[in-house]
C-alpha cells in the first residue's frame, strides 16, 4: 500500500515534470525561427541577408528607414542654404542647369505669330529657380504656346469671318450705287477712279488712315462704301482734268493696259515701281490683274 502510494506520488510528480520539458522545448524552437510561417522565399532571403533575428529588431529597422526617407526628402526650410535647396530639387528630378529644358515651338506655330524664345529662355531660369523638372517644364511650356496659338488663330479666324461679312455688305451697296455687278469694267472704272484719288491725294499715308479708321481693309477693300463713292468721284475729276481715263471703262491712251494702247516697256515698270497704280489700271482697262500677278 504504501509502495503503491509512492509510486503513485512519483507518476503524479514526474508528469508535470515531463509536460514543462516538452512545452519549453516548443517555446525554444519558436523564438529560434520567429519567421518560419514566410512563405515568400525571397522575403526569407531578405530577412537571412539582413541579419534580422526576431520582430522586434525588424520593427526597428523598418522605423528607421522610414525616418530616414522621410529626412531625405524633407523639403528645405526658409533657412536652408543653396547647397541644401538644390540637393532637394534634383533629388526630385529637377536638372542641374537650365540646359537641361528643352522647349520649342510648336510644328504648326502660325508664321505671322513669332515665337519669342527670349521668353522661353527666361521661363527656363524660373523654372530652375523653382525646382521644376524637365518634363514639366516641357508641359507648362507646351500648353501655354499651345493655348496662345489656339486664341491668335481663333481671333484671326473671326477677323477674317468679319472683314468678309462688311466686304460683302459694302460691295452689295456699291452695286447697287453705281449700277453695275463686281468684276464688270463699269465697277472696276470706279474702283480705279476711288484708288487714283486716295493715290494722287495722300498716298501710302492716306491709305493707312483709311486702314487704320477701319474704312478699308488689307490690301485696299472696301468696307466703307461711303468713301469709296467719295474717292471715286474725286478721282474721276482728276482724270479728267489730267486727261486721264474716260467713261466707259475702256481706258484711255496713256493707259498701257488697256487693249488700243498697250505698251509692255510701261507695264513692266508700273508693275516693279508702282504696283498699286498698275492694279489700278489694270482694273480701269477692265482686265484681270492676277494676269500680271497682282
């Protein structure tokens, strides 16, 4: 009894003995291999190159690199030196001069709207100054041009839509003022005669005020039907006065365009010294001057 009592006692003592040795032994292999569950094999790898042992010093390594980018792009203070800003700007991709932009102007840049590349190159300073990068230089650049193209063509578009509704209007009333259709030699007499008088009054100078008042348009049309009955009455008391052109449209004799009393030696002249006045002619013998390129 007393044996099997003892015994009993030593079973009962040496198990609790026996359980502490096997769950110590699990806790020793767990804490030996804290990353055995990583099934990813290169972040296995990563964690033998590294040297990290448990969770905790892989916990201090990430904080401390996410210190460390945070401090490396850390924008500079108001206090911070040159050498400072511009470490931070070409870090984030800003060139090291300002020959490292390339802008220019667009393939469809208008030729009467001139790209100013001195502004460009202004533009590119600033851009450096501020830490802009090439590509976004390139953007603002391309967008700003693209912008200013887009506007000059559109007002361009709608001068132009304008100069020919007042064209058209003032060319109705003349027709009907003068009783004779476009391109007929009796409207193209009057033409003339309106041309001779702004020619022989004022020339190149009136003609710009004319312009510029907005009474006649790029390359003499007519906008005002008002002064060109004026000139052109005006101007039919000069020809007759010089012996100039006669009614009719026919031309006169010293007219070197008309047909009766043509003269290539003077047409040939008028048409290097004087085009407007060889137009003018042209127009009054009742002749297409596109036939003399004009």
């Amino acid at each position: 009894m007393m044996d099997e009592t003892a015994s009993g006692a030593a079973g009962q003592g040496s198990s609790p003995n026996s359980t502490s040795g096997d769950n110590g032994s699990a806790t020793a292999a767990g804490a030996a291999h804290p990353f055995d569950g990583l099934h990813d094999e290169g972040s296995r790898e990563w964690i033998e190159t590294a040297g990290v042992k448990d969770v905790e010093s892989l916990v201090k390594m990430a904080r401390h690199s996410e210190s460390m980018i945070g401090k490396s792009f850390q924008k500079p203070g108001p206090d911070a030196s040159e050498t400072e800003r511009d470490a931070y700007f070409e870090r984030l991709g800003r060139p090291q001069d300002v020959s490292g932009y390339e802008l220019t102007p667009p393939t469809d840049m208008p030729d009467d709207l001139p790209y100013d590349a001195a502004f460009a190159d202004e533009f590119k300073g600033v851009a450096h100054k501020y830490g802009i990068t090439a590509e976004q230089a390139k953007g603002l650049h391309d967008f700003y041009v693209g912008k200013t193209v887009d506007g000059y063509q559109s007002g361009l578009d709608s001068h132009i839509a304008q100069l020919e509704e007042r064209t058209s209007a003032a060319t109705s009333q003349l027709e009907k003022d003068w009783g004779a259709k476009q391109g007929t030699p009796q409207f193209n007499e009057q033409v003339a005669l309106a041309d001779r008088a702004i020619r022989e009054l004022g020339g190149d100078t009136l003609l710009e005020g004319f312009e510029t008042a907005g009474m006649l348009g790029p390359q003499g049309i007519i906008l005002n039907p008002a002064i060109a009955k004026a000139m052109a009455n005006v101007g039919r008391e000069l020809f007759n006065s010089s012996g100039g052109l006669t009614t009719g449209g026919s031309g006169a004799a010293d007219n070197p365009f008309a047909r009766e009393s043509q003269n290539l030696t003077t047409q040939s002249e008028l048409q290097r010294n004087d085009p407007r006045r060889a137009k003018a002619l042209i127009l009054a013998a009742g002749r297409d001057p596109a036939n003399w390129g004009l």
